[in-house]
C-alpha cells in the first residue's frame, strides 16, 4: 500500500524559513510527479510547487524566487525549502504524488499546517 509520510511545517516568523518533507512509501510503484499544494481558510486548494521526472519544476508566481522544490529519488521523497515566509503563506500544505501502480493514480499526504506570523 502506498503512502505519502509529510513532516515538517509549524510556526515561523514573517521572515523565515521552513522546510518540508514529503516520502512515499510502499513499494511496486515509479514516480511521475510529486508537489504541493496548500490551502488557506475559505479558500481553494492551489497549486504551490511541482517537481516531475527529469527534474523540471512548476512554481506559483506568488513563490516564485522564495520556494525551492527538490527531489531525492533514492528515497523517493520531496523536499519543499521555504524562504522569505509571508503571512499570506499560511496554509495547510499537502504532498501530492502522481505514482504508477500498474496504472496511474494520485496520491494526497494528510497535510501538515504551516503559519507564518506577522
């Protein structure tokens, strides 16, 4: 059975910086993409950032300079470095994975909160 494992996030001052953490785990799968994505109070899910196989990535403008998506394929984990946190950042951000089990399926972690205080 796959699962996405999240760490990181917590409080931070406006300013800082966090890191998160996303592993996949479980086996018989190959991975075509992992991100995130987060989601404020009243509003909708978006995307934050996404890393596909190869290496390309995929960033919101509103992280765009002050976010870094990166990717351990041994581990099969992503990695999303936080810089420059804003309030405007606070959210809670889920793992998102695009895994190929035989067929391809979507993967969400169970979120992990993130707040940025002014």
């Amino acid at each position: 059975q796959v699962q996405l494992v999240e760490s990181g996030g917590g409080l931070v001052q406006a300013g800082g910086s966090l890191r998160l953490s996303c592993a996949a785990s479980g086996s018989g799968f190959s991975i075509s993409s992992m991100g995130w994505y987060r989601q404020a109070p009243g509003k909708q899910r978006e995307l934050v950032a996404v890393i596909i196989t190869g290496g390309r990535t995929n960033y919101a403008d509103s992280v765009k300079g002050r976010f870094t998506i990166s990717r351990d394929n041994a581990k099969n984990t992503v990695y999303l470095q936080m810089n420059s946190l804003k309030p405007e950042d606070t959210a809670v951000y889920y793992c998102n994975a695009i895994l190929v089990v035989g067929v391809q399926r979507n993967y969400w972690g169970q979120g992990t909160q993130v707040t940025v205080s002014s």
